[in-house]
C-alpha cells in the first residue's frame, strides 16, 4: 500500500506529528522545499482530494502578501500557485492507499491514525 508524505522539514508541526503517529522510514516522505511537488504529483493530490482549493492554504504568509484575499481564485490559480510557492500546499499531506489526508487538524489526524 503507498504510503507517502509532503510536509516541510522545518516545520514543528509536522515533526510532532510524524512523532506522535509513529511515521519512520518505511514511509516515502517528499520535503516539499528541497524537493518541489511536480505537475503529476499536484493533480494525483487532487485526484484524491476533489480540488485544488482543498490543497490550498491561506495561511501563507504570502497569502496577503500577494494580494490574493483580494481575488478570486479558479482551480487553475490555486494549482498553479501550489506549483510556484511550496508554502501554499495545506500541510502535512498524507497519503495512505487511494486516501488524502490534508492539513494538521485534529480531526484529519484522527482519521488518519485510523486508516493506520
């Protein structure tokens, strides 16, 4: 069963996670920094989860910084800012057979551990 991670190795959040739900070696883990998410890797991500915009976080602090709470974005805008900007991707994203797993609330988390 695939098993596969992108999050961002600097980020605490998802190092406690990785802690917390045992995810060691046996996972395939993608630093979305030092390794850019590819086209296929973006519209796989969305194949599973819906959309882009399930993708999208409008935590980055770019968010504002470009101006984009001022806009409305399409499918095709979120997509490719995810490509451009790393910080964009909602994350951790998780991976677990044909299931997505996005983004570090409690309840994504409980049903991630469940699918372990």
């Amino acid at each position: 069963m695939t098993q596969k991670v992108y999050y961002l190795s600097t980020c605490n959040t998802c190092n406690r996670i990785f802690k917390d739900l045992n995810i060691g070696d046996d996972w395939d883990k993608q630093d979305v920094k030092a390794d850019p998410i590819r086209p296929d890797q973006i519209d796989e991500m969305k194949r599973l989860a819906g959309s882009y915009e399930a993708l999208f976080s409008r935590k980055s602090m770019k968010y504002r910084a470009m101006g984009l709470h001022e806009k409305t974005l399409s499918e095709s805008d979120y997509r490719r800012l995810i490509l451009e900007e790393y910080t964009f991707l909602k994350r951790p994203v998780f991976i677990v057979g044909e299931r997505i797993f996005i983004g570090n609330t409690k309840k994504v988390l409980e049903e991630l551990q469940l699918a372990l």
